[in-house]
C-alpha cells in the first residue's frame, strides 16, 4: 500500500471505531430497556391473570397416582407420556374405585373445575409430531360421563367467560387467535 491508501486506510478505521464506541451504549441501552419493557408487560400479565381467575387451576408433578386437588378426593391423576419442552399427559382415574371412562384416555395438564364439573384436554394422539390435538370436554363426575365441547389444535386456551349454558374458550397459537363458543 502506499501513503496515500495507507493514510485513508487508518482514516476509515478510526472513522468505524468511533463510531462504534459512539453508538455501542446507545444500542446496549435500547437491548436492556426491550429487555425490561417485555419483562414488566409479562409481569403485568401474570398479574391481571389473577384478578380474574377462570376456575381452580389444577397443576400436576410427575409422580406415582396424585390427588386431584379441588376434587374432593375423587379423582387421581398419573403422568403418562411427557414431550421434550412441550405438554405432559396425565391418566385420571376415581380415587373411590369404580371404573370410569377417564380411564381410557390421557389428558393434558390443564383441568377447569367449574359447577358442572372438570373441564379436560382430551389428547387424541400421543404422537409428538401430531400435537396438538385435542378436545376440549366436560366430565361430569355424578354421570360418569366425558362429554367433548370442542376441538382446539393449540395448548394456548383459557376459559374467558361463563354463563348460566355458555362457555367461551380464548385460544391462541403463535400466530393467530380466537374464541370458540359452546353450549353446556
């Protein structure tokens, strides 16, 4: 090189440098406020969440036969088949014994108590690659009856109004969303 590209060579390096050193905490400082914005929105989320619960939520660990909280003590649940960083599926089964059509399917871990009875996700395959989908259906446990009130391909969904024969599911899969009216 000579001294003349050699001179322009330096100029422009120091030209990119400083500018840089300039702008490196002004985008340093917009990360770390994007940061704390989404952690605050998220905060405030889980926050208006509990203002208005949808039900008693019911949340199992992975351990032998557990009781059903909310239940009184009339249903057991077992984990079945767990997705690597997806759902875990649960079989229910009476605590007092007598055989149920619970029994015949693996639920996911979401379960709505409400007066008429659980709310369940009914899984209808165990094929990861087929996930998800399952029905949204009503046991009644006085009946022993499992009753489908919809079908919802997303594990996004919560119960978001309820009236005297009516209930509203919310659902949402990453990309879009909507909400699915059914009659009790």
């Amino acid at each position: 090189m000579n001294k003349f590209q050699l001179f322009f060579h330096h100029l422009f390096r120091f030209i990119w440098n400083a500018i840089f050193i300039i702008s490196y905490p002004i985008l340093a400082s917009f990360g770390l406020i994007f940061i704390g914005l989404t952690f605050l929105f998220s905060k405030l989320s889980q926050l208006l969440t509990r203002i208005r619960p949808e039900g008693n939520k019911v949340v199992f660990k992975e351990s032998d036969w557990e009781t059903l909280p909310y239940s009184d003590e009339l249903l057991e649940a077992k984990l079945i088949k767990q997705i690597m960083f997806g759902p875990a599926g649960f079989q229910l089964r009476r605590k007092d014994g007598v055989p149920s059509v619970l029994s015949d399917y693996v639920f996911g871990k979401k379960v709505r108590v409400i007066e008429e009875g659980f709310i369940l996700e009914k899984w209808n395959t165990l094929d990861s690659k087929q996930m998800p989908d399952f029905d949204i259906c009503l046991y009644n446990p006085d009946e022993d009856s499992l009753r489908s009130l919809t079908n919802i391909k997303c594990f996004d969904w919560h119960v978001s109004e309820k009236t005297d024969q009516e209930l509203s599911f919310k659902w949402f899969d990453g990309t879009q969303g909507g909400e699915v009216k059914v009659a009790l």
